[in-house]
C-alpha cells in the first residue's frame, strides 16, 4: 500500500513539473509573440494630421464605442506616392456584433476636400495623401472617418503569403496578369491574390466585381491570420505587416480592440454603393445620385449610433 501510494505520489510530482514547464513554455511563447506584435504595430504606427469635424469627444475602445476606418489600397512606386486603387470603409459595432464594409468605386465624383474641385475619389490621396483622402471620404459619406489603414498592395502580397495563402469562391473564369483563374473555391497565394483582386475589365459588373474580389480578399486574410494554423507564422506575417501596412491605431488601442471588438470581426456584412456611369470632358466618372448618397448615409449613422 504504501509503495503504491509513493508510486501515486511521484506520478503526481512528474506530472505537476511537466505541466509546471509547459506553462512556462506557453508562456514564453506568449510572450515573445506579444512582443514581436507589438514591434509591428509600433512600426505600423504613423499618426495623422487631421481631426474629425463630425466627433465631439474622441472614440473609446475600452466603453465599446462604434467606429471607423478608411482602408486605403496603394500602389506605391519610387518617386510616386501613387493613387488609392481600393477605398474601403469599415464600419464596426461591437454592441450589435457586425462590421459593414462598404467598397468605394475609385471612379466616383464628388468634392475633393482642400483642393476647392470636384473629381474622382480616389484622386484625394494622390492631391494629399491620407489626411485629405480621409476628409474626402467623411465629407461624401456624411460620418465621422476616425482612423486609417494604409496597405501597400505590391507589398500586399507577403501579407497573403505569411499566412499560408487564402482561399476564396470564384463566381468568373477570367485569366490576369498571365494566371487563369477557374470558377469555384480557389487556393490562392500572394501573387495570384493580388492579380485576382486587379481585374475588372473582363467583369460585366466593372468595378463592382473588383471590389468584390478585394473583399473576399481582406475577409481571407483575416480568417486565415486568426487560425491556430498561422500562429506558426506569426513571425513572418508580423513582419510583412510592418513593411506594408500604416495606420493610425496605437499599440494599445490594438490590444483594447482585440479585447472588445472581436466578436464583431466575425460579422462582417458588405454593403455596395450604385453609380451611373458617364464623362464629362471625355474622362469617365461614377455619378451617385442624391437618393443613393441618402440610402448608404443613413445605413452607416444606424451602424455608428449616429443621430
């Protein structure tokens, strides 16, 4: 009896170190994927000069208050600060648990705000950058523009590859940048994500199809990037992040949304905005029209518990 009882005793004593270790191991494990986030998100960091005229008090992540970013797409090139080809407005709301995500045709007309003239949206980044794209965007759609997140789309690319690829339902056989894409679910890599997301002149929908292909995109890339899987990454897609993406969210504005807002990156509802096309001095414009401009308006005040 008392042999079995020191036989229980030092199993016990095995057991309690080896869990005692692995918790530690976890632990530094943590530890050290806490600290490479937070170098990333350091060097993602770059603060904008400009403040909303649509907030009377700033937003809180931590009371859980709804809010929105200005997801800007840019080819970047040496010695050109290039155009916004992708302009994504995310609305989210952790109270009701969803995100809207509204595509903006890059085509589309409407005032350019600090430039005193009327053109194409994605025009604003290129007149001045990301504070004048984000007083753009809030002057059109009528909501306060709080943040922005500035992604490199030649960059765009390692971030796919980082987390192992996505995958993504294709409705069109159309072939891009020499890569034919078939219909039905597709595994894509970076390079093939990024020529999926550039088509648009063989699309019947134009554009609207474009901006469907980037938000099948950006949704695999957050689903893929929260998987267990990719935590085995974590170095190289922290470090695609920091190479290719800005914004003007801090570190521990990062870590308050992680805490209070994940329930509603689950929930992400796609909304489109319709124009009709023409040209006015021989250059094609989207005209989006008073009713319309309404509808998206009052869609997106009801997402942000605006009056």
């Amino acid at each position: 009896m008392r042999s079995q009882k020191r036989k229980k005793k030092k199993w016990l004593k095995v057991t309690s170190i080896i869990l005692l270790v692995l918790i530690i191991g976890a632990g530094a494990y943590a530890y050290t994927v806490y600290n490479s986030f937070k170098n990333a998100a350091n060097t993602m960091h770059e603060q904008v000069d400009r403040q909303s005229g649509k907030r009377d008090t700033a937003v809180s992540f931590k009371n859980k208050d709804p809010f929105t970013v200005l997801m800007l797409g840019v080819d970047e090139r040496q010695g050109d600060k290039g155009r916004s080809d992708t302009m994504i407005v995310l609305a989210v709301n952790p109270n009701n648990k969803s995100v809207k995500m509204l595509s903006i045709p890059r085509d589309t007309r409407t005032q350019i705000v600090g430039k005193g003239t009327e053109d194409k949206i994605n025009h604003a980044y290129a007149f001045g950058g990301v504070p004048m794209a984000m007083d753009t965007v809030e002057n059109f759609l009528d909501i306060p523009i709080d943040y922005y997140m500035k992604v490199n789309m030649e960059g765009f690319k390692d971030i796919v590859d980082a987390v192992g690829g996505i995958k993504v339902q294709n409705n069109l056989d159309f072939t891009q940048d020499k890569i034919h894409f078939a219909k039905g679910d597709l595994k894509l890599n970076g390079t093939e994500a990024l020529a999926y997301t550039r088509m648009r002149k063989q699309d019947p929908n134009g554009d609207f199809g474009r901006q469907g292909r980037q938000r099948q995109i950006i949704q695999g890339v957050i689903k893929e990037g929260a998987s267990v899987s990719s935590l085995a990454n974590y170095s190289d897609i922290f470090a695609a992040l920091g190479k290719n993406v800005k914004t003007n969210i801090a570190f521990d504005d990062l870590m308050d949304l992680q805490k209070n807002y994940k329930a509603a990156g689950s929930n992400i509802q796609q909304m489109e905005i319709k124009e009709t096309g023409t040209k006015i001095n021989k250059i094609y414009y989207g005209i989006v029209s008073a009713e319309e401009k309404q509808r998206v308006q009052s869609e997106l005040k009801t997402q942000l518990e605006l009056k």
